[in-house]
C-alpha cells in the first residue's frame, strides 16, 4: 500500500511477536496498522516518520 509513514512503533533490538503492529502508515487519509510476518528480533528500521512508502518496500528487517 502507499502512503506515508506516520508513527515507528518499534526499535532496534527490540523482540518483535508476529503480527504485531511496527509502523503506523497513512493513506488516503486513514491511518493503518502495518504488522510484523513474523516473530523475531528487529534487526533494522529503514523508514521514519514523514517517509513516503511505495508497495513491496521493506519498512524493518525483523529475523
């Protein structure tokens, strides 16, 4: 989905529990929980508040 991120809800290092939200992301005027695939450890954040996303990019590396 496109749109812009709005809110990182996790950090580096932090354990993550599948399908938990990880960014906040706006679009088309309502805001959307984007939630983890799978369980593991954040690893790496690559957007922050005020990116414009596209479908298919990688919001956080979690393994």
């Amino acid at each position: 989905m496109q749109g812009t991120i709005v809110k990182v809800l996790v950090e580096v290092g932090r354990p993550s529990v599948g399908r938990e939200p990880v960014v906040v992301l706006e679009a088309m005027k309502m805001e959307n929980n984007i939630n983890a695939e799978t369980a593991g450890t954040v690893k790496e954040i690559r957007v922050a508040p005020g990116d414009a996303v596209g479908t298919g990019d990688v919001l956080a590396v979690i393994e």
